[in-house]
C-alpha cells in the first residue's frame, strides 16, 4: 500500500509538534466542498 | 492536489521529512480569517512559532511543490538568520529544480544570503548575473536590476 502524508488536523497540536522536531508546519488550506 | 500531487511518493516522503503537515478547511474559523484565506489550495510555511514564510494560491503539481516547498523552508532559515541553513536549501532548488516557478527567487535569495555572511557584495552581482541570462523576464532580475552596479 502507498504511503501518504499524514494530515494532522488541529494547529495547536502541529505547532506543538514542530517545536518538539525542530521543523516548521505546512499549512494546507483545503477547499472541503 | 490530492488526485496528482499529494499521492506521488517523492512528495510524501519529501513533506514527512521535512514538515509537520496541518490540513485545516478554508472555512474553519478562526484560522482562514487569521491567515486572511481567499481561495484555495492555500500553502503556508509556518515556524512552530506560527510565524508565516511562504505562502502560495493556486494547484502546484509535483514538479512545482517540492522547490515550492523548498523556498519556503529556505526563507524560513533566511528570516531567522540561519543563512547557511537558508542557502542549503536554496542551492537544493536552484541545483535541482532548475527550471521550475520558484527557481528565479531562489537564486535572488541565494545572492543575499551568501552577502549576508560575507559582507561581500560581489554574490549579489552574480546572481543579477545568472538571474538575467537565465530567466531574464523574471521579477526577480528585475529586482536584482541594481546590483550590476556593484
């Protein structure tokens, strides 16, 4: 099965998590119509 | 982007390496009116301080995203004052994506970065240099225009 990219979904929790990992957040702004 | 882009497994790999990805709806809010959200896909670079370096509007296909992400991550480094870090990245892009949407700007920040560590202005003149021979219809030699003085 190919991998995909696992989307977090709360911003509090990617930024909490960039700070642990020293890597900024990709912030993706979908269209969810 | 998530029937071409987000399935090819150089960008799935490129993005878990080097992000934390955060997909959020355009019309959640407070964050679409925070980030002043318009029309989507909407990309952000953001440090873990929720600081915004690089944003872009629009469908990117693979080819474009990941020196798209590139840049990003390159100003990130570069508006923190990590130029080394910062050229790293950008060397990636221009090196390895030549040719793509992002390449112009890489080459402008790649001129200031190497000045700003070195104090010499001659970086800046050869990226004027390699902007107007390369893509000599790009904003960014335009913006470089001044340099060719030095």
């Amino acid at each position: 099965m190919a991998a995909k990219i696992q989307w977090r979904t709360e911003m509090d929790e990617a930024l909490s998590l960039g700070q642990k990992a020293g890597k900024p957040i990709l912030l993706d702004f979908f269209n969810p119509n | 982007m998530d029937t071409v882009t987000y399935p090819e497994s150089k960008v799935v790999r490129f993005i878990e390496e080097n992000f934390i990805p955060l997909r959020i709806p355009s019309d959640s809010k407070p964050h679409s009116e925070n980030f002043n959200v318009k029309w989507t896909p909407t990309l952000i670079t953001l440090s873990p301080e929720a600081q915004e370096h690089h944003r872009t509007v629009g469908f990117l296909g693979p080819e474009e995203l990941i020196p798209s992400l590139l840049l990003g991550l390159g100003k990130y480094h570069f508006e923190n004052d990590r130029f080394d870090e910062a050229l790293a990245r950008l060397e990636q892009l221009v090196d390895g994506y030549a040719q793509s949407g992002s390449a112009p700007e890489a080459i402008f920040l790649c001129g200031v970065c190497r000045y700003k560590r070195s104090h010499d202005p001659k970086p800046l003149k050869d990226a004027y240099e390699k902007l107007s021979a390369v893509f000599p219809d790009s904003e960014w030699t335009k913006r470089a225009y001044p340099y060719r003085l030095l």
